[in-house]
C-alpha cells in the first residue's frame, strides 16, 4: 500500500491484478450510486474502462520507475538560468480525487563545473510526479526536490505551478479560480539576487 504522492514500481502482473481489483470496486461503487450499470449498454464497460484509465494513466506516476534522466558535465561552463515553462500538469487532488490541469514553469542554474540534463527531462519529471493523487502543495516540492538532486551543484532550483481544480469549480464555492504553488531556492532566494526576477519575467512573457 502507498499514500498519496508515493510511488513504488509495480511489475505488469501486479498491474493486471490491480486493474481487476479496481474493476470489480469501481462496479461496486456504481452500483452503491443506484446505477444499474450491467442493464446500461453505456455504462456496462464503465468499470473496467476506469480500471485501465487509472492503473494506465491518470495514476501511473504512482507505479512506473521514474523517467531516465542522464546528466552531463556542464563543459560550456554555462552558469546562467535554465528555464522549461508551459508543461502539462494533469494531476488528482488526493482529497476529492477530482483533477486539477493547468501548467508548470521550472527552471535551474547550473554550477559551471555542476551537472545540466536534457531540457525535455524537465518535462518527463513534471510529468512522472503530476499522474498520481496529491496535492498541489506536495507536487511542487516533489518537482523542486527531484531537479535539486538531478543538477547536482546547481546554483539554485525554482518551480512554480499553476491549475484549476475541479473539487474547486465542480463542488463546493463551484468557481473557476487558479491556485498557484512557488517553491524557490539557492540563488532565486537570496534578496536582490535577478535571478528570481528573470524567472518570473520569463513566465510573464510566456502569457503574453
């Protein structure tokens, strides 16, 4: 068993046992709600169509090793900012189990003699850590956390997320608000440093 925003590596055979077990939960589940779903020629295949979506998608960073990252030597001496914006978030709050969507802007500087990964790296972690529940909270610490340990020596990590939350437009206040998550470090941190303003300038430019 894990908790939200874990992650352990399941073989094929375990998934296939797990997408039969959330079959027959999610029939019951159905059928809890009143639904007569095994009459419904709408909804008969409905169960085992979660199943799959969940163990094979909307949750899979929970159970797949995480993405290959190799890092190089950083031979350019490059020690300025690295920046990926506009990466797909698609996630579930672990509360309601509802998605939240929006986008992710990540950025690093690397150590002239540190360590730099291929930029559509930034992507596939966003990625791995974002299709599992959690909240958005926990999802950027996790993002901030994994690119601090895959530069090794960088000057300074920052990651900042913006979504909408359907537990948040569906239920509840029922608005369309955007929740955004900003966790900054090294250099981004220090006062007066530009770094920070550069990140941020960076992303306003991207909603231009």
């Amino acid at each position: 068993m894990i908790k939200s925003g874990e992650n352990v590596n399941l073989t094929e055979d375990a998934k296939n046992e797990m997408r039969v077990s959330v079959e027959k939960a999610y029939g019951e589940f159905l059928t809890a709600l009143g639904y007569d779903w095994m009459s419904d020629s709408n909804m008969e295949g409905t169960p085992r169509r979660v199943a799959k979506m969940y163990v094979d998608e909307v949750t899979n960073g929970s159970y797949t090793p995480p993405p290959r990252i190799t890092s190089f030597a950083n031979e350019g001496k490059y020690d300025a900012m690295v920046f990926q914006g506009n990466i797909s978030v698609k996630s579930l709050c672990s509360h309601h189990m509802q998605p939240f969507v929006g986008k992710a802007h990540v950025a690093y500087i690397p150590k002239h003699d540190g360590k730099v990964i291929g930029l559509s790296k930034l992507n596939r972690i966003v990625e791995w850590f974002a299709r599992r529940p959690q909240l958005q909270e926990q999802l950027t610490q996790q993002i901030h956390d994994y690119i601090d340990k895959e530069t090794q020596g960088n000057l300074g990590v920052a990651v900042y997320i913006e979504c909408q939350h359907m537990c948040v437009s569906l239920r509840g206040v029922n608005d369309d608000s955007t929740m955004k998550t900003i966790k900054l470090s090294g250099v981004f941190m220090e006062p007066g440093h530009l770094s920070r303003e550069e990140f941020y300038h960076a992303i306003s430019n991207l909603k231009k």
